[in-house]
C-alpha cells in the first residue's frame, strides 16, 4: 500500500520550536568556576545516580543526606573539570 500524502513531506526538515528545549543545570547553570563537583551514587558497584554541584560543599551535604534515607547505596564525590560537561 502506498500513501499519497508522501510527497507533501517533501523538502521539509523536522525541527524543534525555539524554546522547546529546556535544560535544567539547577544551581551549576549560574557556576562559572572550571571546576564541579560530581557526586556519584553507586548500587552494588554500578552507577545509579550521577549529580554535579557547584561546590564541594554542597556535594558533600547531599551525599550526607542521601546517606541517611538510602543506606544501600554508596556515594563518591569528586572534582571533574566543567568541560568535561559541557563546552
């Protein structure tokens, strides 16, 4: 069976609405240093959870509190340069 409405289709490219799109940064979207800090969740040796923080401060105080309502997880935070997120 062939469509007759394939040729309307023809030379038009599929494409987002501007402002379709949103990303949610949190907190890191107004941090300017090169350096983040990532803090990962991990369940039995593999990555559940990956988050990013502008501070170790604050990496370290969800880690904190993550511990306590999630015992069988373990977390690790560290630094990671912010390229190594997004350019």
């Amino acid at each position: 069976m062939t469509d007759d409405r394939a040729g309307d289709n023809e030379g038009r490219q599929d494409q987002a609405w501007p402002g379709a799109v949103r990303w949610e940064l949190g907190a890191v979207s107004g941090h300017v240093s090169e350096m983040l800090w990532q803090c990962d969740a991990l369940r039995a040796g593999k990555l559940y959870q990956r988050s990013v923080f502008g501070t170790r401060a604050e990496a370290e105080e969800f880690a904190v509190r993550m511990r306590e309502s999630e015992t069988d997880l373990m977390f690790n935070v560290e630094a990671i340069k912010a390229s190594a997120v997004w350019n």
